[in-house]
C-alpha cells in the first residue's frame, strides 16, 4: 500500500494555505502613529481639507509620511508620537471645533495587501485601552410617558367629539380607564376612539353600575415606542461621541433596549460619561421674516430676535419666543408623501402641541418655522496653558455651553394641526435624520449606564505582552514535547501546529473579528487541545505496528480510524463554543469565538495537512521502519 | 520516546468502587462548601465597582482607606494585587441611580491629595494631571475600572447558569443520538461530576468566581467531554472488533488502549495551561486556574466515571451493533 495524495488535494490544502499567510501578514507590519480628522454635522472633510492640513503642517515645518482621505476621514501619518502629538495640537487650531482631530494607531499595512482586503486584527478594548459602557434604554420611561399622552389626548378628543364621560384615569401598568355617563355614550366613545386614535385598543366592562372603557395601547404601537426611544438615543449618542475626539467610535444596537459605546483610547471615563448622559430638547420658533438677516449679522439683530446656527451651515433669524417644545412632539417618522412620491417627515403633535400648531399656523400662513436643537454642554474651563482651572476648594471650574442649532425652517403651506409634514428634503437619508432629530425632544427615555469596563493604556499594553508571552511559551512547550515523543512525526505535527496559528490569525484578521484577551487565552488553549488529534493519529499508527502492520499500512490505518473520534470529540467542543457563543456575554464572547475558529482550523491542519506532509515524506516508497 | 508502556493492562473498572465512593466524597465536599460558603462571586455577578490604580511609588492600604473613607467611600475594600503600588478598590452596589459614577468619583478623590486633576482626553500611553499649574504624568494611574449594575449582574449570572445547562443539553443529545442514551448519560454524569468538584474547590478556597471562570467550566465541559468520547469510541470499536470477552473485559481493555492518548493530551494542554497560569496576567489568572482543576478532574473522570457509569447500566454488545454500517456517511471526508 502506498500513501499518495491525488494532486487536486494538495491544491485544495493550497488554496487554504497561502491565503492564510496573506491575510495573516498585515499583523506584522505593526502600526504606524497617525492624525485622523473626520467633519461633525456642519462639514464634510474633502481634499481641500486635507490640503488645508497640509499647508498648516508645512507652515509650522512638521512632516507626514502619508496623507489619504478614507470613508470621509482625513488621515496622517507620523513617523513618532511627537510629531502626532504636536500635529493634533496644530490641527485642532487650524480647523476649529467644526472637526474632530483625533490620536490614532494606522495599520502600516502595505498598499498591495490592503488592495486584497488584508488588515491587522482589530484588537478589543481591554488590549488597546479604552472606555466601554453598555446602557440601558429605560424603554418603561418611554411607555409611561405614552400612556400619559394618550391619557391627555382621550380627554381632549372625546371632549371636541362631544362624548360625555365622567373620568378618565390612568391605572399603572393596566391601561387608561374611561367612566362613561351611560352605555350609549360608550358605544358613541367608542367609535370616535377608534377613529382618532388607533392605536389604542378598547375593552367594555362595568363598575357599580357603570358603563366603562380600559384603553390600552396596541402590542405594535408599543413595539414602535420602544423601537424609537432606542433609535433616537443611539443618534443622540452617536453625535455626542463625535465629540470626544475618538478616531473609531462604536455605537451599536444590542438586544432590544441596550446600546454598547466602545471608545478606544479614552482614559477619562468621566468626561465621557458626562457628554454621553446630556439631555437634548427641542423648540419650535418663528422665522423673524420683517428684519434683515445680513444687517442683523453685521450689525446686531432686532430686539426680540435672535441669531442662530444652522445645522448644514449659515445662519439664520429667529424670533425669540417659544412657540411650543419638543415635548409636545409625539412622534416624527420619515416616509413618503402620497401625492409626489417625495421624501416627507410626518410629525404627529400631542393635544397641547396641535392646538397651539393650529392657531399659529393659521395665522402664518406662508411664514417660516424653525426647529431648534439644544442641547447643554458643560466643559472644563482651561487656562491659556489649557490647563483646568481650579477654584478654592481644588474643585475644577465647569462651565455651561448652551449649544443651539436649526435643524429645519420650513414655510407653512396650510394651517396645521395634530399631524402634518415636512416636505421639500433632498432625500430619504435627511428624512430619517431629521426625523430622528426631531424625536430627541419627543420621545427621550431616560438611558442609564449598566456596565463600565475601562482599561488604561498601560493594561492594555501588559495585557498584550503577557498574552503574546504566554502563547509563545505555550507554544513553544508543546512543540518541544511532541518532537521529543514523536521524532519525525512530531516534527510534522509542528508544522501544522504553527500553521494552524497564522489561520487562526488570518481568519480573526479576514472576519475582523475582535480579539480580547479571553480571546488570546482561547487560543493558547486551542494550541493545546489541537495536538489532540496528531497525538490520536500517531499512538494509532504505532499501535498498527506494533500488531505487525507495515509502515504504509499503519499509516493508512491509523488516520483512517483516528478521524471519527477526532470528529466527535470536536463537535462535542464545538458545541460547547458555540453554546458560550450564543448565551455568553463581553469577555465570555471574546473566548468563545477564537476557540470555535480554533477547532475548525486545527481539524483542517491535524488532520489533512499532516497527512499531505506524512505522504510527500513516505508516501511513495517502500519503507522498513517509522520514526514515531 | 515511550512514557508510559506499550501495552498497559490496568483494572481500571476493577477500582470503579473505590472511586465511586471517592468521587462522592468530592462532589459531596464541593456541594457542602456550596451551599455552606457558597461561591465568592465577583462584581461582574453580584453588580459593583472595581478601580485599579498605579501609584508612582509604594502606597499604604491604610492611606489610600483614609482617603477614600474622607470621600465618603467608606465602604469600600483596598488591597494590593501584585506590588505594593497597585491598588484594587472594591465597591459594593449603591441604591442611588447614579451609581455608574462611582468610578469616577473614587478616582478624583485618589488624586486629590496630590492636587492631581487628569487633563488628557484620549490617545497617549500615559495619562497626564495637570498639578500646581503644570501638567506632569499622574502620580496615580488608572490601569482598570470594572461597573456592573446590580440588575444586569444578576442577569449575566442567570445567563451564565442557563449556557451551562445548555451546554449540558446539548452535548447529551450529540452523544445519544452519534452513540446511544446509555453512553450519553455517562459522558453527562462525568461531565456534572467535573464541573461541580471544580465549582467546589472555587468555593473551598474562596477564589473568585467572575465571569472568566464561567467560560472556563464550559471549556472544561467541551475538553473533558472530548477524553471521554475518545474512550467511548474504542469501546464502540472494540465491540463490534471483539467477538470474545466480557463487556467487562472490553471496557477495561478500550481504558488501557487510549489511556496514553489521554494522558498525553492532558499533558500537553496543561503544558498551555500552566504557561497561561504563571504568564498570562492577573485578568487571565482565575481563568486558568479554573481550567486546570478541570483538565486534572476531567481526566480523572473519563478513566473513572464515564465508563463505569455506562456499565453500571447494563450496556450490551447489542447495543453497539450498527443499523447500517458506520462510517458510511464519512466516507468523502476521509483523509
């Protein structure tokens, strides 16, 4: 018997292979430091910007080895950290608070490698250091706030309907109740419910001999409630993280009410938790149409009017009066309208809202109305130095920044009521934005942070070292041991052990799936169990010559019978991976996900490319004995 | 290289009494100290806070208490881990809704003393305080803070539980269904009989239990599983190879045949392991301890539990016989 490989495996086990090395080479390129600039609301950063930068660096005599502009996102290079350091600095001045400029490590990737798709494994914040925060959207905040809306709009509807009612009360966690005169007004309330507000459903009973409604709000209504508070507060977060100044911010759904902020590099977990927990409201203010928007510029605006920012650039005159509040906003949802086709927000007002809505757009038909953002921004005071400022009692001095921005001033076709639209926008993109926008002040649920897990750099950088330290050793012990035990074969299951390594790289590297710490411990582990398999096939093969096989017999033999156990005993792990995979959280996930590509890839080496080495060595040849 | 002999013929079911009655003893042990003692939980289940420091110089656990009792943190625990300039400061859960901001607090109050006030925002290996109007490296260094709210750490918790219960499930139902209930229930008891005298030494000792070990039992579920049906195999094989013998003698002489495969991977991932142990940082530490207990009592339990668990149920040749023949489904993936 002679063990051959046909050549299509070896192709196979090629095909594998070297992509392998190719995606696992970025991860030794190491990382360069780097400048990364990317625009805030108002402005976008383009090749002027990157010119800009670099007219500013030149001037103050620094250099950059390269300069790209990638995802919207300026990006430099530094040959060290004092030259980063010091660009940031001349960056942040050149281009004002309109940019964010922030610290960054660039993968040195070579261009080439970059082209296929290769990148260096995107390292977990417990390796890099950084704040991770996972909050809470407190969506029962939401619900009340609801039911009280609803509460209010079933007095006012069913008073303009004309229903006569005794009370309407809402009962926590039951839904609203509404006590009706008799049972002809009931069925009469009825009908102008279900008319005007579908989204509650109805319920008859009776109480002393009265007629009753309990209205509840609709299974689908509530999902929508809660579906909204998290939207609008991942866009709430999603701006202010903008504002730390973090090169690769994370804002991610998780779960139905949970949202994760992971924020590489930042250290000071107070800040964030401070610009990341403010409060955003809106107002509805009138166009001042009678004054002149330039000379009030040049000049100073006209007593009673006020100057504000709009959210895409240029300005705008306000009344300063406010007409109502985000609060009266019930709900905004991008759509279409009916009639064009084009891209609309419909807005839905509370009772409150719609009834100032109609007077004043009555009585402005053809004037301009203007949504304004606010949000409070406390920043530590700094000296010329920028250094804080501390007051008697060694307390740093904060202070408060009222931040202002229209984001919408549109003119009043009709007079309006409870519901109606914002036409005119450019596309669907600006519709859902500023349907989110204008849900801030509506429908803003308490968010609350329920899990912190900050690093500090020098963790980070200890928790690599060791990590590395310790799967190098491990490594290193084991390869030691099977070459002692096995000889020859030992030799070749190094071979497919160290291959099995740069897969587990390549497929971390080629999935960027985020490598943590538990995760360097999955793959230490993994280094240990994979040998499992050779060790399964080689005491095989030495069991078959000891009952007198030949060599080539035994080897056959001895991975032809070692390959079920070696599968069950795989799944069998797989199923535990997968279970910690699927229920596990954070730091178990980090584990779990380099274990299963572990034992994927350290069947694949085990077994076929040993098997394909042991061939090429033995396979064609008449042998007398094994060294194993 | 040869360790342990060719052809060993040791009468491991032989011994199956007395190793049942020192199982017991183990498993006993372990769940007296559980329900005694109990496990010492860390804040990632019980919910709390965790800050990690580094001073510049050695610090006094008592200076660094007063510190904080004047801040107002008077419940909190202060030990050194590792040098006497780390410091780990341990807070418990409070009523009050902004407890996430503990953390920051008790830095603030960590560095008043010194006039420190922290200056840089992001980026930078070390992170600087602006102090007597320069702005100099900060004498205390933030290396880890740790907060989890006491509703969600009751959750990751109840989740932790239900994984390995999962786990359990699962692989109960992968092995009846590749072998046959009367070896399922035997990979299960054993795998049980591992994770409870594991959960066990974690009690005795008193070492904490976060969620690292967590993953690590379930790791220990997958490994000792993975000797188990190593052994279960030959047993299957040796069945239907076999045609004379006691199921007795089977079972023993399957035991004998993969016992160097076994111990030889044991001691090839306690190898990793101990590197783990001794390299891989305090964060690592618990993981691989948990790990270690497990390999050693998952080994054991392979040898001890799950086979004569399997023959305390009266398992048969018959039961072995294949419908069709084995394998034929595997046939395209052969090496």
């Amino acid at each position: 018997m002679l063990n051959r490989y046909p050549l299509w495996k070896y192709v196979i086990i090629a095909a594998i292979v070297v992509p392998g090395f190719l995606y696992a080479l970025p991860n030794l390129f190491g990382e360069d430091p780097g400048v990364q600039v990317a625009g805030t609301r108002t402005v976008t950063v383009d090749t002027a910007t990157l010119e800009r930068m670099e007219n500013a660096l030149s001037a103050e005599g620094m250099s950059w080895t390269t300069a790209s502009l990638e995802l919207g996102n300026a990006r430099l290079r530094f040959k060290d950290t004092d030259t980063q350091l010091k660009a940031r600095d001349v960056l942040q001045r050149e281009l004002g608070d309109n940019y964010t400029v922030a610290l960054t490590l660039l993968p040195s990737t070579p261009g080439w490698l970059g082209s296929l798709g290769a990148a260096p494994m995107y390292l977990g914040l417990d390796l890099r250091g950084g704040v991770h925060f996972l909050m809470q959207v407190d969506t029962a905040a939401a619900l009340k706030r609801a039911e009280e809306r609803y509460e209010a709009d079933l007095r006012s509807t069913l008073r303009e309907e004309r229903v006569r009612y005794l009370t309407v009360k809402r009962v926590p966690d039951r839904g609203i109740e509404i006590k009706l005169r008799d049972a002809a007004e009931r069925d009469n309330g009825r009908t102008v419910i279900e008319r005007e507000l579908p989204a509650l459903a109805l319920d008859e009973f009776e109480r002393d001999g009265k007629p009753y409604l309990m209205a509840t709000i609709r299974q689908q209504e509530l999902e929508q409630i809660k579906k909204f508070a998290l939207e609008q507060n991942m866009t709430a977060l999603r701006n202010r993280v903008d504002e730390l100044g973090v090169a690769e911010p994370v804002v991610q759904q998780q779960g139905d009410q949970r949202i994760v902020v992971q924020l590489p590099g930042v250290q000071d977990t107070a800040e964030a938790k401070r610009i990341l927990g403010r409060v955003a409201t809106l107002e509805i203010l009138m166009v001042d149409e009678e004054h002149d928007l330039q000379s009030a510029i040049s000049q100073s605006p006209p007593p009673g009017s006020k100057l504000f920012r709009y959210r895409r650039g240029g300005q705008i005159l306000l009344k300063d009066r406010v007409v109502y509040s985000g609060d009266n906003i019930v709900d905004a949802a991008a759509g279409f309208d009916s009639r064009t086709g084009g891209p609309v927000v419909h807005i839905t007002l509370d009772s409150r809202g719609a009834t100032i809505n109609q007077r004043i757009t009555g009585e402005n038909i053809g004037k301009r109305m203007a949504v304004v953002y606010i949000e409070l921004k406390s920043e530590v005071k700094r000296d010329a130095q920028g250094n804080p400022v501390l007051d008697d009692q060694g307390e740093v001095v904060r202070t408060t920044r009222r931040i202002e921005e229209v984001i919408t001033a549109p003119v009043i076709r009709d007079q309006l009521g409870k519901r109606f639209q914002i036409e005119g926008l450019d596309d669907v993109n600006e519709a859902r934005d500023l349907s989110l926008l204008l849900r801030a002040g509506a429908l803003a649920a308490p968010i609350q942070i329920i899990e912190e897990r900050t690093v500090g750099p020098s963790l980070g950088k200890d928790n690599i070292e060791q990590g590395m330290r310790s799967v190098i050793i491990g490594f290193v012990l084991v390869l030691v041991f099977m070459v002692v035990y096995y000889r020859m074969f030992g030799a070749v299951a190094c071979v497919a052990l160290s291959l099995n390594l740069v897969l587990i790289v390549a497929a971390l590297s080629l999935f960027q799936a985020t490598l943590t710490l538990p995760g360097v411990a999955g793959i230490v582990l993994t280094v240990g169990m994979a040998v499992d398999a050779n060790v399964l096939i080689f005491e095989r093969i030495r069991e078959e010559l000891r009952n007198g096989n030949s060599p080539q017999a035994s080897i056959h033999v001895g991975y032809d019978k070692a390959f079920g156990t070696i599968l069950d005993a795989n799944v069998t792990t797989l199923i535990a991976a997968l279970v910690l995979l699927g229920i596990g959280s954070g730091p178990v996930k980090g584990f779990a996900v380099t274990l299963s590509i572990g034992i994927a890839t350290s069947m694949f080496t085990a077994i076929w490319v040993t098997r394909g080495i042991v061939n090429l060595m033995y396979g064609g040849r008449r042998l007398k004995e094994l060294t194993i | 290289m040869q360790i342990i002999k060719q052809d060993t013929n040791i009468d491991f079911l032989g011994k199956r009494r007395i190793m049942a009655i020192l199982s017991i003893v183990l498993v006993v042990v372990g769940l007296v100290s559980l329900f005694v003692r109990g496990l010492n939980f860390g804040i990632e289940f019980t919910g709390g806070t965790l800050v990690e420091v580094e001073y510049d110089q050695p610090v006094s656990i008592a200076d660094t208490r007063a510190t904080l009792v004047a801040a107002e943190f008077g419940d909190a625990v202060v030990q050194y881990f590792g040098t006497s300039r780390d410091i780990a400061i341990r807070l418990p859960v409070r009523e009050d809704a902004d407890s996430a901001q503990i953390s920051s607090e008790v830095l603030s109050a960590l560095r008043a003393p010194d006039n420190e006030v922290l200056v840089e925002g992001a980026g930078g290996r070390v992170q600087r305080c602006s102090r007597d109007g320069s702005v100099v490296d900060c004498r205390v260094q933030m290396r880890r803070i740790e907060f989890i709210g006491p509703q969600f750490g009751k959750e990751l918790a109840e989740d932790g539980g239900l994984a390995l219960l999962a786990a359990l499930f699962m692989i109960l139902l992968y092995v009846a269904f590749r072998f046959e209930w009367k070896f399922a229930i035997g990979a299960v008891v054993a795998l049980a009989h591992d994770v409870l005298i594991a959960l066990g030494v974690f009690s005795l000792l008193q070492l904490e239990f976060n969620q690292s070990v967590l993953a690590a039992l379930l790791a220990v579920i997958g490994y000792s599983l993975n000797d188990t049906i190593v052994v279960f195999d030959r047993i299957r094989e040796n069945f239907r190879k076999m045609r004379k013998g006691s199921t007795f003698e089977i079972m023993n002489k399957s035991i004998n045949q993969t016992l160097r495969r076994t111990l030889l991977t044991s001691l090839t991932t306690l190898l990793v392991l101990l590197a783990l142990f001794f390299l891989g940082g305090e964060v690592i530490h618990g993981f691989a301890t948990a790990l270690i207990i497990g390999v050693l009592v998952g080994t054991y339990s392979s040898i001890f539990v799950a086979s004569p668990v399997v023959l305390g149920l009266g398992i048969s040749r018959d039961d072995m016989m294949p419908v069709k023949k084995e394998g034929v489904d595997q046939e395209s993936l052969l090496p």
